[in-house]
C-alpha cells in the first residue's frame, strides 16, 4: 500500500490573509464597514463565546490573553470589526476562530468570530506579515 503524504493546513497563515482583507480601508468602507478601536470599552461589548476562548486559552498562573482584533462573520457576511491597528504578523499575536451555528430555528445561521490576541504584558512586535 502505498502512503499518501498529508499535510496539516496553516491556520495561522489563513487567518493572517484574512486579517489582510479585513484591514484593508478602501474594501471597508465600500462595504460599508467601520472599524472600531481596541477600546476597553468596545471589548467589553463583544459576545461571551469570543472572549470566553480567549479567557480559557490562557495559561495558568500567565498574563491574561486581550483581544486586540476581532471581526464578526455572520453567514459569510463582515459584520463588525474591531482593530488595534497592529501589524498582522505579529508574533506576540495567538491567533482563536470559533464559529457558531444555530440550528435549532430556521433559517440556520452561522456567525464565526476571528480573534487575535496577545498577552497584557507583551509589547507590540514590528514584524509583519
């Protein structure tokens, strides 16, 4: 029998591209999207289920992760973004996508929420992606 070679898919190297469409000013505003600062505020504002995985994503007894871009997809369509502005490479950068599906009620939705966090104690990195 012969073995097939299988590779893993980069997530993170999909999620970089991604942030790259999101950040781009000239498709947002087209689309009519605005993108909202990393403001305590505006983070306190986003769904339990996004923060909530971050939260369990950090270690014990480490910094606590702060998300510092989000964007909401709901059924494939922007929904909402939030940006610090930080270069897309970062590698202080974790990087979380949970998604969601309701199905219980018709129509089903899905609303998938793409995060990057980094640790409170970690200084912006000036790498890029």
């Amino acid at each position: 029998m012969t073995e097939i070679p299988v590779s893993l898919p980069d997530y993170v190297s999909q999620l970089r591209a991604n942030w790259h469409v999101l950040s781009d000013p000239a498709s947002l505003k087209a689309a009519g999207l605005t993108v909202q600062p990393a403001t305590p505020a505006v983070l306190a504002r986003l769904p339990a289920v996004a923060t909530g995985v971050v939260a369990a994503a950090t270690a014990a007894g480490a910094n606590p992760l702060q998300i510092v871009k989000y964007a909401e997809l709901v059924n494939g369509k922007v929904a909402a973004i939030v940006d610090d502005g930080s270069a897309i490479g970062d590698v202080t950068l974790a990087h979380f996508v949970v998604t969601v599906i309701t199905a219980g009620a018709l129509p089903a939705a899905t609303v998938t929420y793409q995060l990057a966090a980094r640790s409170q104690g970690a200084a912006a990195s000036s790498a890029t992606g």
